[in-house]
C-alpha cells in the first residue's frame, strides 16, 4: 500500500485518484503509524514550507518520514513535498526542513511572473527509473513560486528552464522528489505515478535488496 501523507496542505484527493487510476492502492493517512507501515510514502504539498513543516512537526510525522527513507522504502515528493525534503527555505525568513537532501530553497526571480504557473518541458540529465517511459524534453504541469538549489550536482534527474535552470527531478536510491504536479500532467505524469508504484511493488517483492 502506498501512503499519501495529509498534514493539511496538499490536494490529497487528486494524487490518490492518480495511483487508482493505474492500478496502485493509495490511502491517505495522518499518523506516523501509518506511514511506517506503508510499502511506499508520498509528501504532496501546496502552501508555505514555514507552514508545511509546523503542520509536519505538530503532528509529529517528522521522524516517520526520515525512518521510512532510511529504510530504503519508495518515497516520493511532489512539489512542495519535494522542497521539504532539503534543509532550508528562505520563504519567511529561513526555515529549517527535513535536511534529507542538502541545499535551500529560494524564491524565483522577481522579474519573472510568479507563481511558474502552467505547462513547461523537463530534461533528464541522467537515467531514472521514475521516468522509464517518457521521452526527453516532456511537458509537465507546474505550479510554484520557489525552487531548490542544492550543492549535489549527482542528486539532479530533471532540469526545467524559467528565468534560471532549476532542478525539477531529483533522486537518490528510493527516494525521489519532483517539483511538477503528476496528478495534473495528464498521461505523463499517470506514467510517473504508475511507475512508483512499480518501484513500491518491487520493493515490497525484494524487502532485502
């Protein structure tokens, strides 16, 4: 079973439909409990980071996200859920995130038209079983007004274009974060999802490997 983490900031419903969509069995859940039992974790996310991590921490989900990354289960960030997983943001001041992955996260430019609202092309820096299936340069759907820069230049998979390049796929063993919606990128990202799901399946088949 694949968990969707609801800490209260993300369109829960729309990523669950996603997974039922091909094939996958999502539930949403809300305690620590749950997301350690699950075979897969998913940290959607929409809103403030200083927010997200309030909400994160009063519900005291924190540790279960890092434990079940440690143990090597399938986890996915989207957007928001992904910028979490790195150690700061300077949205509000600076605020502390999940420190998985290093690097901040910053504001686009000012110049730009904020949010990055709307459809925008992805480029595979490197192989990602994430993307097995999906062409160079596809169309993902993309809503955020913030992006990460990190210092691990191997972490990187997608690199979109808007006024900078920024990472919008990044990956390490089992854990991946993305910073376009699957769940709105029609068949592209159902093949995003799909593939999770696969990743979970196969790793619940080969717990040890």
């Amino acid at each position: 079973m694949i968990a969707i983490i609801d800490y209260g900031m993300g369109n829960l419903r729309s990523v669950q439909k996603g997974f039922e969509k091909v094939g996958w069995e999502a539930k949403i859940v809300q305690t620590a409990g749950e997301i350690l039992a699950a075979q897969g974790v998913v940290l959607p996310g929409v809103g403030a980071f200083a927010n997200a991590m309030e909400n994160l921490e009063r519900a005291r989900l924190t540790d279960a996200i890092r434990q079940v990354v440690a143990q090597g289960k399938p986890f996915l960030g989207i957007c928001l859920g992904m910028q979490l997983l790195f150690e700061a943001s300077e949205e509000w001041g600076l605020t502390r995130g999940l420190g998985i992955f290093p690097g901040v996260v910053k504001r686009l430019a000012a110049e730009l038209k904020i949010p990055h609202m709307g459809w925008n092309t992805v480029f595979f820096s490197r192989a990602c079983p994430l993307v097995k299936g999906i062409a160079q340069n596809a169309h993902f759907y993309f809503v955020h007004s913030y992006y990460v820069d990190t210092p691990d230049q191997e972490l990187i998979v997608g690199l979109t274009d808007y006024g900078l390049r920024f990472p919008s796929l990044v990956a390490k063993n089992n854990l991946f974060g993305i910073q376009f919606h699957p769940e709105k990128s029609s068949a592209l990202g159902l093949r995003i999802l799909k593939n999770f799901g696969g990743l979970v399946a196969k790793n619940d088949d080969h717990p040890g490997d």
